[in-house]
C-alpha cells in the first residue's frame, strides 16, 4: 500500500542546485540565496536529505572568531542519482526553473 | 543541537541585522517542528491546555446535585485517558504514517474529539442544572440514584469519547492507516453528510414543513445523505473492497462526530428554540420555563449520543455495502 514520496519542487531544485557542482561543498545560506529558499523551508529539507543519506554534511575547518563554524553540503553518491531521478520525473512540471538553471 | 548551530553559523555572515533575525527565527522553528522531542512536548501541551479548558468550562460550581461532583471526577478521567492514548497505543500501532492525509486527520481527529468532549459535558452541565437545587421527596434515596446514574453515564462518556479517540489513532498510525486518498475521501465525505443533516435539523429535531409533499422530500433527504455518503467511499475512494469497508467505518464516525458538535453546540447557544419534547401537562402552568427547555435539549440530545454510538457501525455496513459494489481497480 506504501508509495515513495515524491519529493516536494522545493527539494527538487535543492537537488538539482546541488548536482550541478557535486564535487563542491556548499553553505545553507548561499544554497538558500541560489534557490530561493528562507531557512524556514530550507533546513527541512537539508535535515530529511541528510537523514536519508542523500547528502553528506561537515563543519569548515576555518575558525571566524565571534560566529560558529559553518556547515557545508554534499551530495552522496545515493544522493546524487536521487537527484538525477528527481530531476527527470519533475522535468515535466518545472521545465522552465530546470531550464534557466541549465539542467 | 548541531542544525542550529549551523543554522547560527550562516547567520553570522548575513549583513542586514533584520535579515540575520529572519534567517535565525526561520531556521530555529523549523528545526524546532522538524525535532521529534519537540513535536512530542507541543502534543504534551496541547493535551493538557485542551483538557484543562474542558474541564474549566464545565466545572459548574455552586451546585448541590449529587451528581455534579462524580460527572466532575468523570470528565477529569476522560480527559486523563485522551492524553495517554497516544503514548499507550504507540507501541502497539507506531507512530502516525508518514503522510500529510493521516497528519491532517489526527490532528482534527483529536481535536474534533475534544470538541465532542467539551460540547458533551457543557449540555450535561446545562441539562442537569435543573437538578442544581432540587428538593426530592425521599433526598438519601434521589442522591443515590443520581450518583448511580452519574457513574454510568461518566463510564459510557469515557468509552464513548475515547473509542473515538482510539478510532482516530488507528486510522492514522504507521501500522493501520487507510490509504490517504480513502481517509481523505471517507473524512471528506462523513464531514459533508454531517454538514448536510445539521443544515437540515441544526436544533436536534426535524422540522414540520408546511407542504406533506415537502415534507417527505425532506425525510427522504434526511435518510438518504447519510446512507449515499457511507456507501459511496468505497466506490469512490478506493475502488477496492477494504477501502469500503474501513472508510466506510471512518466517514461514518466522522459524519457523527461532525453532526454532534454542529448540533449539540447550537442547542447550548440557543436552548430557548429547541422544540419544547417535555412540557408541564397542566393548563395553569405557563410553558417554556428553563426547568422545561434543559430537560427538552438534554432529551433532543440523546439522538446524538445514540448516533455516536451507531454511526462508526453503520458506516462499517454501508461501507462493506459500497465496498461490494465497488469496480475492484486491478492491482
């Protein structure tokens, strides 16, 4: 009786922001900037991906005095062909983000 | 611990003081809704804030019915057994499916039930306020047959009430959902009956229409919703025999719920145009007195207890009815 979830549009195009330099470790903040996304709705979805295993978190190395060390995201290699799929079953329905987005 | 401290860490490099605060109270109540600790404390609160109302709103102080303190006792009780449930049941039914349909619905599921609850114990307040300073003929023999009567009625309140609850748990826990179309459908469905019977009896007695022939159109209408819904789930839910059956189980206990807060909540607003059941047979004796109208809500009232309780069984029979003479969809 259970289906897979289909992941919202909103993880989608986190998805599709993050396969688009999968080799790159990348900050909520700025991800959040790129996709339009406030904290709010982003860190849900960076908490689920992470808890799934579809993405991979660290701490920069780097110590700013007066703020905590950031956190940085990747995308697994589960996580990286979640995306794919994702992408290409949502490909119908959000065709013109995917396409300014050069995916 | 560590999500908001990342959540911190970004905020530090956000240049506009009002954006920085947007990026940190955003990110600490979603963080905050996504923790399970948290989600468990807020239904913790939410429990003890809805049955402290319950209780406050029908305390009825300064009555010397016998009964009054057991029904006090009773409802304290009920309240107690609706904040277990769910930690009790946990175990055995798991936690709530993973889908927005079964969220939905045992968050108004519960609700509904406490509603049912308040609007239960507020017309028993009402009702039984006649008795508030009663002289009785033989006063040790009417306390005892009060205090008697109170103790039933505060045991089927606790079974009546929490069946519902457990009927709500079930419906929506990991281990014994429905599909979320056919609870999205049997909800639906029960809610709209009930919507429908309330419009048409919305003070717990059938009206008197002035045409014969509009008036068995209106009985007609009055038997027939009820019975199309609980039978349409199947059909229309989920193509498939269970989905008949247990949606017809669920739409059925949802149109009862639905119709009994409606009503029983619009008899207390305006007890004064419930239709008068019971009234003082002697010509002296003006009518309409508020010794009169509480016993007429309390006994209008009674339909809704019964059909609370018939309500989750008819729709398990007409919803295996549905469920036979659903398409079976192949898998």
């Amino acid at each position: 009786m259970t289906r897979a979830r289909r992941p919202s549009p909103q993880t989608v195009t986190v998805l599709a922001a993050l396969a688009a330099a999968p080799d790159s470790w990348r900050y909520g903040y700025e991800l959040g900037q790129e996709v339009g996304l406030k904290a709010g709705s982003l860190y849900p979805i960076l908490i689920r991906l992470t808890e799934r295993g579809l993405l991979e978190a660290q701490w920069e190395d780097e110590v700013t005095p007066g703020r905590p060390r950031r956190h940085m995201y990747r995308l697994t290699e589960d996580g990286l062909t979640a995306a794919a799929q994702a992408v290409e079953a949502a490909r119908p329905f959000i065709r013109p983000r995917l396409a300014t987005e050069g995916l | 611990m560590q999500w908001l401290t990342a959540v911190r860490g970004e905020a530090g490099l956000i240049p506009s003081r009002l954006a920085r605060w947007r990026w940190l109270a955003g990110g600490a109540w979603a963080i905050a809704c996504h923790s399970t600790v948290v989600r468990r404390a807020a239904s913790v609160v939410a429990a003890v804030v809805a049955g402290t109302v319950v209780v406050v709103l029908a305390w009825h102080p300064g009555s010397t019915n016998p009964a009054v303190p057991v029904e006090r006792a009773g409802l304290i009780g009920t309240v107690v057994l609706l904040a277990l449930l769910p930690w009790v049941l946990r175990p055995i039914l798991g936690p709530v499916a993973s889908n927005g349909a079964a969220r939905r619905t045992r968050r108004f599921g519960y609700f509904g039930v406490y509603l049912l609850l308040l609007v239960i114990a507020l017309l028993s307040r009402f009702a039984g306020s006649r008795f508030d300073h009663f002289e009785a003929f033989d006063p040790g023999a009417w306390r005892a047959d009060m205090r008697d009567g109170a103790w039933v009625s505060a045991l089927l309140l606790a079974g009546l009430v929490g069946g519902y609850a457990v009927l709500v748990l079930a419906l929506t826990a990991r281990r014994s959902a429905l599909p979320p179309r056919v609870l999205t459908w049997a909800t639906g469905l029960g809610a709209a009956a009930a919507v429908v019977l309330y419009a048409l009896m919305p003070l717990g007695n059938p009206r008197h229409l002035p045409s014969s022939g509009l008036q068995v159109a209106y009985e007609a209408v009055l038997i027939a919703v009820p019975i199309a819904a609980l039978v349409a789930v199947g059909p229309v839910a989920g193509r498939r025999f269970t989905a008949g059956v247990v949606g017809g189980l669920g739409a059925g206990a949802t149109a009862a719920v639905v119709l009994a807060v409606l009503t029983l909540a619009t008899m207390l607003l305006f007890p004064g145009q419930v239709a008068l059941e019971w009234d003082n047979p002697s010509p002296l004796v003006a009518h309409g007195t508020p010794y009169e109208i509480r016993m007429s809500v309390g006994d209008a009232a009674i339909k809704y207890y019964l059909a609370l309780m018939a309500g989750p069984i008819a729709g398990l029979m007409l919803g295996t009815v549905g469920g036979m003479t659903a398409k079976i969809r192949p898998r």
